[in-house]
C-alpha cells in the first residue's frame, strides 16, 4: 500500500455507543485512476500522545495495470473504539500534505482555522497564510491548494500550490517559499513554523512562532565557511475561522 496523493477534508463523528466510538471519515485524491482498498492506518503509540492527536497514514492500492492518468477522488473511515478524554483530534498524512481535526471539550468537532495572518514586531513582514484557498483563483488551481501571501522589503508575492511546501515537523508544520531564486547574487528563501492551534468555539486565537529567512552567498570563488545563513523574525500571529463565501 502506498500513502494517497492528498487529503482533502476530515469529518469526525461521536458514535453514540457505549462506550463511545470515534468516527473518522477522510476524503482526498490520488494521482491517478484504479487505486483501491484504501483505509486509515494509525500509528502504533508505547503511550499516548501527549497533546492528544492521533496520526494515521492515509493508504491504498495503487494500479497494478494502465490506468486513467487523472487525479481522482477516494475516500476511507476508521472507527476509534474506547474513546477517552485524552484524545483531543486526528491528523492524516498523505504523501503531498497532512490536515488536522480536533474535537472540542465536549468530544465534538471543533472549528478549525482557515486563515493565519502573522507579522514581525516592526510590522516590516506580514504574512497571511490560507492552509486551502477559500476559492479557486486560476484554471490550473483545485480548491484544496494553500495560498500564502508574503508582504515584506523583498517585494509584494504571492504563492499558491506547489510553489509552497510543506512539512510536518517536531516543531509543527514548517512552510516555505522561495523569495528570490538562488542565482549569481544569492537568494533568499523563507521558512515558517505554524504550529497546530485550536480556536475551540472562538473565531479567532492569538499565538506567537517564529520565521526564519535564509540566505544563500550565490556565487563565490574558492568558498569557505557556511553557505547559508539564517534571520530569525519573532511573529505575532492570528488564526481565524472566517466565513467561506
């Protein structure tokens, strides 16, 4: 079994069982036609998660023949038996991305943030990051893609998609981007730690993280010494659930 291309959404439900049962229904899409059986594989914990999230794998068969070379859907539930207090909610990884949902004190879906707006403490760089673009902007864009908009001295920038990575790290999820291409003169990429964050009932919650722009020297003869380094920026964030039009 392989890990599908991208998970999409999350849908959790309480079973009213005794004791209670935690549903875990996952959409997402695979890169092509014919992949099957697929399910959510968890991870096996010696103890419990200390924050309360637990990980699963999203897999399936890949083709084993040709098949239709177009992104298609697919979709796996896995039912939780025993569910205690500790759990808090679910992350799913896929092979491109990873996607969060947490269940608020009464053991049920909580609302998740669809907007993080950051900014430095002289308000020299702000950033607004979209973890799946309210709506699609271009031919080429599904509705699932991240958009993350970059407000700083290196100019006014944009990235949506694939011009954006994104990787689930001890320290939370780490985005990138690159600002300025490494040519003869160097170039300068930016790294931001978003760690996960409930908003519980709220519309919207503080929290402080960090960013780090990291510069390479370009081109240089006979080098000597460290090839990259590194500023680090103090960000003030806010994560939002804004209405979706």
């Amino acid at each position: 079994m392989e890990k599908i291309l991208e998970v999409a959404e999350i849908e959790l439900a309480v079973l009213e069982s005794f004791p209670p049962k935690l549903r875990i229904t996952a959409s997402g899409t695979v890169p092509t036609g014919g992949w099957s059986n697929p399910k959510l594989d968890p991870y096996i914990y010696i103890q419990a998660p200390p924050n309360g999230i637990y990980d699963f794998n999203f897999v399936a068969d890949p083709p084993e023949g040709v098949a239709t070379q177009v992104i298609s859907p697919i979709e796996a539930t896995f039912s939780m038996e025993n569910l205690t207090s500790d759990v808090k909610g679910v992350r799913i990884h896929a092979s491109q991305n990873s996607k969060t949902a947490l269940l608020d004190d009464s053991g049920q879906p909580d609302r998740q943030p669809n907007r993080f707006t950051l900014s430095d403490r002289d308000k020299t760089t702000r950033i607004v990051f979209f973890p799946q673009a309210l709506t699609p902007l271009g031919a080429t864009e599904k509705p699932s893609d991240a958009q993350l908009e970059y407000h700083g001295v290196e100019g006014e920038l944009v990235f949506r998609g694939d011009e954006i990575s994104e990787e689930q790290t001890i320290l939370g999820l780490l985005i990138s981007v690159i600002l300025r291409p490494n040519a003869d003169a160097g170039g300068v990429d930016f790294a931001l730690v978003l760690p996960p964050v409930n908003i519980g009932g709220e519309a919207r919650q503080e929290f402080d993280t960090i960013g780090i722009k990291i510069r390479s020297r370009g081109r240089v003869i006979n080098p000597i010494g460290a090839e990259l380094t590194y500023e680090v920026l103090n960000l003030k964030g806010v994560a939002e659930d804004i209405p979706i039009l």
